[in-house]
C-alpha cells in the first residue's frame, strides 16, 4: 500500500528550480544607493508597502520565517535577504516607504518561547529538498492542524510582547533616512469575529506611539480601535488606521450596520473618516475594488478573485460589503438619505507578505506565508498533497504597492498626503497616475508646461471634493506612463457612481484613452480587445501593442447637478503572464488559469456634492 501510495503521489522530493541559488550573506546583494528625492511642492510619486510581517507575527513564525524587522527594511532598500526556504530575494527595484506591522495579538511571544513546531525542528528548505510530497504534507498537516492561536499565552508573555514592540519600534528608527527612505511605526489590529477578516494596520505618523499596540484580544469593536487611536492622538500620537482585505470580511467590512448591527449616525461617519482615511484594495489575498457579482458590465471586474474565507471550514464570502467601489456606492446612497457618508475613503495597495519581504512582481513572486507558499513547488500543488480547494494560495496574487503623492520622502509629507488621500492602489507596476477633477479644464491641459498649478487653481486631485459648482459639468484629466519593467498600457477609464433620482446609487465605465488608436463604438461604448502578446509555454510577452503613455481630459456626458457622485481613475496594462505562468515554466508543468492578467492602478476618488448639501469634513485630530 505504501508502494502504491508513493506511486500516485510521489515518494520523492519535487526537482523545484525555485529553491536555488541558496542564500549565503557572503555573496548577498546590498541595499541599492537610494538618491535624495528633493522637496517638490508638486508632489513626488512615492512607492512603499504599508503591511509586511515578520518573524514576531506568530502565524509567520509558525509557518517558517524567521526574519526580523531589520530584514523587511533591507530588502525594502533594495538589498537581499533569506527566505524562510533558505534562498535569496530581492525587490528589483528598492521602495522608497515601508512599515513593518506585525500583528498586534501574542506579538513576538511565539518567537520568544520558540515552541516544539514542525519548522522548529526541521527547516522548509530541507523538507523541501529532501521529502517527498507524502511527508511535507504531514508535515503541513501537523503545522497547521496543530496550530492553537492562543499560543502566546504564557508566563510572561507581556514583557516579550513589549520587547517585541520595542524591536519594532528601534528597528524603524534605526532605517528612517528623510529624503532617501522612509519607516513608520505600525502594526496590525487582527479582528477576526466568527472568522470574518476586520482586520486594520496602524500607522503613526512619527516617533511618538503608545506603549503597547491595541490588540483585538482587548476588543474586536473597530469603534473600541478607533477610541484607543483618538486617545492617543490626544497626547500627541497622530496615527491612522488602514482596513484591508475587504474581500474576506464576509460583507463586514463596509456594511451598512455597526459592529454591533446598529444604525450608523453622522457621529460614526465622521469617525470613521477621521481614524480611517484610505483604505488598502490590492494585496497577495486578492483584489477588493470591485466583484463580478457586484459590477456584472465591468468587463475586467474578475481580476484576480479571491472570496474565501479561511479560517475553519473552507466557506464563500459574501461580497456585497467587501469591495471598494460598492462601499463607495453606499456612501453617496447613505449621504442622499441621512446626510452623511462612513466611506469617503482613499485606497492604497500593499503586499501582506509575511516573509519581511514585498513579493509583488509577477516574474519574482516568493508568496506569503512559506509553509503554504514559499516555493513554485508548493505554490502549484506538487510538493503538497492536498484537494484543488485546499489549495488556496494558487488564487493568490503578486499584489499590491501604495503609490502616495507626497512633497517629500519623510514621514510627516507621506502620512499627510494618506490623510488627504492623495494616493492610488497598483496591483504591483509602478504605473505612474495623477488625476484632477474640477470645471472648465481646457481640453489640452495634460499638454501645458503648468498642468498641475492650473489643475489645482481649477480643481483638486485624487482624494478631494470638486468645488461648488462653476460649469455644466465637472472636468476631469488623467495621465498616466507605464511602468518601464511592465507592460505597456491598454486604456484609462473613468469609473463613475451617482445617486439616482430614486435614491438608488449606479455606476459606470468610460474608456476615456485608448492605446493603438483604438476607438470605442459610439452606441454601446464597447472597446475592442488590446490584444494579447504572452507567449504561455516561456512565459514571456512583447511591448507590440499598447501605449507608453495615456492621457486624457474628459468631462462627464450625464452629470445632473443635484445628483451626488463620485469618479475615480483606473489604468489598464496589455496582459502580462501571470506569476502561476512563470512557476509552470520553472516546474515544466501545464499553467493553471489565468495564464495572463491586466495588472492595474486605481485611484482614491473624487466626489461631488450638490449645491443643496454641505460638505462635512471629520476634524483631522
């Protein structure tokens, strides 16, 4: 029985490319010379990751990593650190802002006390070289079967909590360099009611944090987080908090009800705007800017889906009330009926990586947590036995980075520019994106040497409220320039959500620049296909079609002055072999679908309000 056992599914290690070359600090690539980026009142584009975990999360820990914060901001700063599987990654290109939040639950005590775990006594990397797919899967088993989250309580599990928050704390000032790399304090708040995903990242704004992060072990209320955080600011500790994951909230998220299913108030909406200003929509859990069941005439609304909860029994989240664009749509909705609105947010993007590390390049993708996905090997189902839906990190995605436009790179020009939401998410191209909103822009004001001053004198940018009406219709211009590692780029829509007369939100799509002189059908709006170059057996594709830069100023054919509304940018690139893609090719296995995607950058939006209503700002405490 053994024998046949073996037979089917293999007795012997995966030959697995992806595990080599071996990490040795000797011949390791160092941090990258990282220029001052000079202060601009204009705005720089600035890259970073928000949400990077290292060996003080207990579930990194239990799962491999044994990196610490120092290593996140190295490999952040473009230098190369180990994998929990002992090979080198890097970043090809280092980022210019980054913050380590671990989670704030049991923080460091795993590490600390280093339990009896299968990892613990045997690395990943020589499970993976030397056993077969049978006995690393009895070793995920036992990993994961065995794994208590209450195992951080332990004698003294306080004192190696806030030596573990001490770390995180030296550790980002000691990698705070103004002007060339920015650190900022965090951590994560890990909500998780009956499994549902509340979670929020913490970010303060400088070097004065609280003693202790708030944990979820203290309360799973997000109103409780948010009391914590204005406490805090009170005594000089300016901080934000950062939903995320949306998509696996299980409708949670951006509901229409409290925490506890009360009617929501203007004292709610202002504060919840107040503490929670952007909000993070691309990261290696999937996507939550929209849904095919949410947006069925978004014909690229499937992108990179990822609608299962995890915890406990294998179960589908609910989307109404995980995904950006449909929280945005109940925000004008409640403003239309209450007079206030909870979701005037920005969105970012960020990776939740787990291995001190930003794995959001397609062609250099080393996954999240190692034990589920450390390797090409474990990633496409071949060193693990395990059902097609257990295998949950093949619908996981290279993803996301936050783009922040910010005077400066320090922490007071970048927090600041989150506060005002002047920011975009990217599913992980550094796809270049300002966009303005206002009346009477000038068709050829993307052209003008003084686009942005007359921009703004006319307007605001992403993130913003357009000015009391001025025109017959608000104005909007875009531009964007792709990536140069990426691909070229397909279009710029503009997606736009109003209330209509009977008090029901809708949106729609704009395809208002197309590459290859392509031009959309005047009836139905339709737009013929890019093309798609990715040749899937070397998981390689060319720059033949589509466009370096897009640019575009639109001004909306539908707008009705007393409907309120909202408008937000979306880039498109050519498709681009996906990262599943390039590990079939590595393993000289078939590819799973998707073979190809269109990566993407997304805008925070622009609102409008009708002249009827009054803007009510939350107090920036």
């Amino acid at each position: 029985m053994v024998l046949l056992i073996c037979w089917l599914v293999g007795c012997k290690p995966v030959d697995d490319p992806s595990l080599f070359p071996e990490y040795h600090s000797s011949n390791a690539r160092p941090e990258a010379d990282m220029p001052i980026v000079p202060s601009n009142p204009e705005r720089n584009l600035l890259w970073g990751d928000l949400h990077i975990h290292t060996s003080l999360s207990t579930d990194a820990f239990v799962m491999g990593v044994r990196a610490m914060p120092d290593d996140a901001y190295h490999f952040a700063k473009g230098g190369e650190i180990a994998h929990a599987a002992k090979y080198g990654i890097r970043i090809s290109e280092p980022l210019d802002f980054a913050a380590v939040t671990d989670h704030s639950e049991y923080l460091g005590v795993v590490r600390a006390q280093d339990p009896d775990l299968p990892l613990s006594r045997r690395s990943l990397r020589d499970r993976l070289l030397n056993d077969g797919p049978l006995l690393f899967t009895y070793a995920w088993l036992r990993t994961m079967l065995g794994f208590d989250p209450k195992v951080g309580q332990v004698p003294g599990g306080e004192e190696m909590m806030a030596d573990a928050w001490r770390e995180i704390i030296a550790s980002a000032e000691r990698n705070y360099d103004p002007g060339r790399f920015t650190t900022f304090i965090g951590y994560e708040w890990s909500s998780m009611p009956d499994k549902n995903n509340l979670h929020r990242n913490v970010i303060y704004r400088g070097s004065e944090v609280p003693d202790q992060p708030f944990s979820s072990t203290m309360s799973q209320d997000p109103e409780d987080l948010w009391t914590a955080l204005e406490n805090q600011r009170a005594r000089g500790m300016a901080n934000l908090a950062i939903p995320h994951n949306g998509n696996v909230s299980n409708g949670l998220m951006y509901g229409d009800k409290t925490f506890s299913s009360e009617d929501m108030n203007s004292d709610y909406a202002e504060r919840r705007m107040r503490n929670e200003p952007i909000s993070e929509i691309f990261q290696i859990k999937g996507t939550s800017e929209t849904h095919p069941e949410l947006s069925p005439d978004d014909e690229f609304a499937d992108f990179e889906i990822f609608d299962t909860l995890m915890s406990g029994k294998i179960r589908q989240a609910k989307a109404k009330g995980g995904y950006s664009r449909d929280a945005l749509r109940l925000g004008i909705e409640m403003d239309h009926r209450e007079g206030f609105n909870p979701y005037r947010f920005g969105v970012i993007g960020s990776s939740d990586s787990h291995n001190a590390s930003t794995p959001v390049e397609e062609d250099n993708f080393t996954g999240k947590l190692p034990l589920l996905d450390g390797s090409a090997g474990i990633r496409l189902g071949k060193s693990v036995v395990l059902p097609l839906q257990y295998q949950l990190s093949r619908r996981w995605g290279a993803a996301g980075l936050a783009a922040v436009w910010a005077t400066s790179n320090t922490r007071e020009a970048i927090f600041d520019a989150m506060r005002r939401k002047e920011t975009y998410a990217t599913s992980g191209p550094r796809i270049s994106v300002r966009f303005f909103g206002g009346w009477n822009y000038p068709a050829d004001l993307v052209q003008h040497e003084q686009r942005i001053p007359l921009a703004e004198e006319n307007g605001v940018p992403m993130g913003g409220d357009l000015p009391p009406l001025q025109g017959d219709a608000p104005s909007f211009a875009v531009w964007a320039s792709k990536d140069p590692r990426s691909g070229n780029l397909d279009r710029i829509q503009i997606i736009k959500g109003w209330v209509d007369d009977e008090g029901r939100s809708q949106e729609r799509i704009y395809n208002v620049a197309l590459s290859d002189g392509r031009i959309a059908d005047e009836t139905t709006g339709q737009v013929p296909p890019v093309g798609n170059t990715v040749d899937v057996e070397n998981a390689t594709y060319t720059n033949d079609i589509g466009d370096g830069q897009l640019w575009a100023v639109w001004q909306d054919p539908d707008f009705e002055p007393e409907q309120s509304a909202f408008y937000y940018a979306r880039v498109l690139e050519i498709p681009t072999p996906r990262w599943s893609t390039y590990d079939a090719v590595k393993l000289g296995e078939e590819p799973i679908e998707p073979t190809s995607i269109q990566e993407r950058a997304v805008t925070s939006a622009i609102w409008y309000r009708p002249p009827s209503t009054t803007i009510t700002q939350a107090p920036m405490l």
